[in-house]
C-alpha cells in the first residue's frame, strides 16, 4: 500500500446516530437545529463562495443558505431512519481531509440482533464474505477487533443490473457486554451495510465504518463501567432473524 493511501484510510471520521425515539435521545426539532449548526459551520466557506460567484444579472437572489443545508440533511436521514424496523437504527458519518469535511452525511444502517448460534462465524454468510451475486469482484475481508468483541468487514466492487459501478461495505461485530450493576451480561451482533457510488469514498469506506464499530463497542460498554448507552442492549433483545 502507497503511502498516499495508508493515509487515506487514516482519515479521522464522524459518527452520529439518528435519534429513533429512545430514552435520553434528544427530540426531533433539537437534533434538527443541532444538524443546522453543525452543517452551517461545515459549509459556510463554500457557500460563501458560490454566493460570491452567484451572477448579478441573475435576475433572482443567491437561493441557498447553510441552513438549509442542514434541515434537508435531518429530513432526509430521518425519512430514512423511519424506515427501518425496531431492532435497527440509522448512522451517519462524515471523512475528514486536511480538518474538512469531504464527504457528509455518509448513512450506515445497523441492525442489533439476539445472537443465533454460539460460534458468531453464521455471521460470514450474512455478510457475504464469500461473495453475493451482484459483486462484480471477490470480496475484501478484514478483521476488526474491539475491547467488547470481535467483528469482519467485508468490501466488494459491485454492479447494478444497470451496469452502474458501486461498492457495498457490510460488517458484523459479535459483541459481549459483561455483568454491571447486578445485571446479567449481554451478547448481541451487530450488523452494517452501506453502499458508496463514488470512487474516493470507496477507499476511506471500510475504515471508517471500523471507526463506526469501535464507537458502538465503546457506547454499549463504557469504560467507566456505567450503564451501556442509547438503549442498543434492548434493541439487541428484540432483534430478528
């Protein structure tokens, strides 16, 4: 590997979840004006710039602002979030180049599921490290490790029955959480997929969704031993085959 692309695949990330109505979750206008805040300070200077080159013979005003930017941004994650059943939930990231932002919102959907077989390799299947048919390619596979679990990405390059070139990412964490607070300790897989259409995502893709797992690992057994965070332990029970 050149060293342009290790540090390409070194590229700090940015995870967020998609509130779906969980205890300590903040409420959908509040994670609205927190999504505005933080795409305005991301986009200001570009917008900035386009505004500079908006023609003045135009015959209309500069029609876009940072803010809204942000609110499709929330309305189109949230669309997508509600779409997905309970036992699932709805990331999103963004890649960081030279301290900016390059690619954002990045959506990963992740399911929470009762483990199935003690031996976490049925997990291969699921996320088709042997390959799928619409995999143009043989599949990448990497191995992950986090303080509460193992886990597989996989990367392939894939076709659409059109024709069209993109990349899916899928990967799966076996994760243990262990006794605290007189509770029992708890195992769950976690599941991701996205698919990326674009050529230099698809090199940062794979690493920042460990980044997403690593995150998750940390969220759902914190170090500091108190209770596992944004209720993916209940989600885990209800999960489905």
């Amino acid at each position: 590997m050149s060293g342009e692309l290790l540090e390409l695949t070194r590229l700090p990330w940015h995870w967020e979840w998609v509130p779906k109505g969980l205890p300590g979750e903040p409420d959908p206008d509040t994670w609205t004006g927190h999504l505005v805040a933080l795409f305005a300070e991301w986009t200001a200077e570009g917008v900035a710039a386009v505004r500079e080159a908006w023609p003045k013979d135009a015959g209309a005003e500069f029609p876009f602002t940072t803010d809204m930017v942000g609110r499709d941004t929330a309305r189109w994650l949230r669309e997508r979030a509600e779409q997905l059943p309970e036992w699932s939930r709805l990331a999103w990231g963004a890649a960081f180049v030279e301290g900016r932002p390059r690619w954002a919102p990045v959506p990963v959907v992740v399911e929470f599921r009762g483990p199935e077989a003690e031996d976490p390799n049925y997990l291969m299947d699921l996320v088709g490290a042997r390959g799928l048919e619409c995999d143009a390619r043989e599949p990448v596979v990497d191995y992950v490790t986090t303080p509460s679990g193992d886990g597989v990405r996989v990367f392939a390059l894939c076709r659409s029955p059109e024709g069209a070139a993109y990349a899916r990412l899928d990967a799966a964490l076996r994760l243990d959480v262990p006794p605290r607070g007189g509770a029992p300790g708890s195992s769950a897989d976690v599941l991701l997929s996205t698919s990326v259409f674009e050529m230099g995502l698809m090199a940062l893709i794979g690493p920042g969704v460990e980044q997403l797992m690593q995150q998750i690992a940390e969220e759902c057994a914190p170090a500091d031993g108190g209770p596992a965070r944004l209720g993916f332990l209940a989600a885990a029970g209800e999960g489905q085959s």
